[in-house]
C-alpha cells in the first residue's frame, strides 16, 4: 500500500476538500472555460486536475504528492499537476486517475460509481462475503462494508494492478478491511461467495481501456462474462448467492444487446432475476462513432439475480 498516498487522502478530509467527478465530456467543457486554465483551489488541483503553481498548496501536501509519486511537471510553463483525482460518495474519499484518463490502465471515477452505488446499497441485504469484480477504485464494495452489508469478508478484485493499488488505498481511507486480488474476473477468487457486485465495462473502445472497454459487438462481452462466470460460483454456495451488476446495454432496433447475450444464461441456471433500465439515454456522444451507427441509443441498467436456497 502507498502510505503516502493515503496520508494524502487524509490530509485532504482534513481540511475539508469534496469534489463530484463528473463525466469526460463535461469535465473538457468546464476546463475550457474562460479563466479555468489553472487551479486556483484545491478542488481545482485534486477534482478538475488543472496545472497549478507550487505556491497554491501547503508544503506539507506537496510533501506528501511527492512521497505518494503523484505529481509531475506541466508540459508548459513553470505549474505542476497531480496524477490523481479525489472524489467524494457520503463523504468518504476515493482516489483515481487523473483527467484525461488516457492510458489503458486508467482507472475511472464518475456519475456511474455513484448510480452503481447507489443501486447496489438500495437493494443488498447483509452477507458474510462480498466479492466485487472489477472493482477498479473499489467503490461498491467499500461502500457495501462501510454500511454493514459485509459480515465477513471483503475481495476487492481486478485485472488492472493500477485500480488494486487505488483500492487497497481507498479501503484504508475508508477505514474498511479488505482483501485485494488481481484476478481475470474470478479466475483468481477462492472460496464460497455469497455475493458478487461488478460495474463492468460497456463501450466500444479503439484505446482497449481496461475501465472502459466492454468488448463484444457493442460493449456487452465483458458484462455477460461475469454473469455467466458468477452464476457458476454462486451455483458452488449451498447456502446460495446473489450477483448485483451495474452496466450499460446498446439498443438495437429496439433490442437490448446485453440482456440478449445473458437472457440464456439466466434461464439455463434457473436463477431468479430482476432486470431494469435506470436511465434510457447515457453517452449519447457515443452514437456519433462507426462502432455505434446500427445503435439508437444506450441505456444504463441494474441487474439482480438470485441463485439457489437465499431468499
């Protein structure tokens, strides 16, 4: 675990600083605007990541950002930047990669963490084990420890070693025990699950950003590899399990491409399922690009299953 990093977390709590990260589009936007061309606030350097002047922040914070490996020069003039975002869900902090979030390793923090969030923390009952798959910042699962949904044990798991160390970190702000595994899905998760949460990917993306990238035709291959993969480990659980996933579906000629590609799956496992769309129209500026022509738009959805004896 980066101490520094978390020290810096802390640091920030401290002195009050919360920020809602809003999407790439309207975070390019609001950047672009007059006068916003350098920070002149902590919410400037931490949420909106623009280029600021040594002199802005206390030296103990640039200590800090120095020690966690977390700043860099700007490419023009005498500024700086930090590398990493802090964003707040009920006042909790959790860190993540800057804006842009560029590399394939990036790792993402938006409007889509805190409906994931909100979804899963509306309809999870308390377990004893709780497994979040792709966890990236780890967002879910802590929030599901930090209001007692998780008895027992906490596997915060992704392929990405960049969101395992982010995670590892935003536990320890939290003040929430987990355990961290870099996994393929759950190809490296041991032991029975009681319940699976999982915010995968669901776009088409020319990068192969692993926050990002859905894979498939439309973005749905990633999504509906966990929910098979999960109903064959809830399957194990005599005691039974559940799977809480939030994700995005492309609607073809009126048909949803990711339930398609997990409608069989469910059936043939017998499990019992509740599936909604929350918001018909996210991403829209998505459309405009030859991967999407046949798409008239995508919708975020919420997916609960039930697997075996739990009722």
């Amino acid at each position: 675990m980066c101490k520094a990093l978390v020290a810096l977390g802390r640091r920030l709590g401290r002195m009050g600083y919360r920020f809602t990260t809003v999407t790439p589009a309207t975070q390019l936007l609001v950047n672009g605007r007059s006068g916003n061309g350098e920070a002149q606030s902590l919410r400037d350097v931490f949420g909106w990541s623009r280029p600021f002047l040594p002199d802005l922040l206390p030296p103990d914070l640039l200590e800090l950002m120095q020690a966690a490996n977390v700043l860099e020069r700007n490419t023009t003039g005498g500024s700086w930047r930090s590398t990493v975002r802090f964003s707040t869900i009920e006042g909790e902090l959790f860190v993540h990669s800057a804006f842009p979030t560029a590399s394939r390793d990036a790792v993402f923090f938006g409007p889509d963490s805190v409906r994931f969030v909100n979804e899963i923390l509306r309809n999870c009952t308390p377990v004893p084990r709780v497994v979040d798959i792709g966890c990236g910042t780890g967002v879910g699962g802590i929030m599901l420890a930090r209001h007692g949904f998780c008895r027992s044990e906490l596997v915060l798991a992704d392929i990405n070693p960049q969101a395992l160390r982010f995670a590892e970190v935003n536990a320890e702000l939290a003040r929430v025990e987990a355990r961290v595994v870099h996994s393929d899905v759950l190809y490296d998760v041991d032991g029975e699950i009681d319940l699976i949460i999982a915010n995968p990917p669901y776009l088409r993306d020319e990068q192969h950003r692993w926050y990002r990238d859905g894979a498939g035709e439309y973005g749905e291959g990633i999504g509906a590899r966990m929910v098979r993969e999960g109903l064959l480990r809830l399957h194990e659980n005599p005691r039974g399990g559940a799977m809480l996933l939030y994700t995005g579906a492309a609607i073809v000629g009126g048909v949803d491409t990711f339930l398609g590609a997990i409608i069989d799956d469910l059936r043939n496992a017998g499990a019992r399922y509740v599936y909604n769309e929350l918001d018909p129209d996210v991403f829209s500026e998505e459309l405009a690009r030859p991967a999407y022509e046949n798409t008239e738009r995508i919708a975020a959805v919420f997916l609960q299953v039930q697997v075996g004896a739990r009722r």
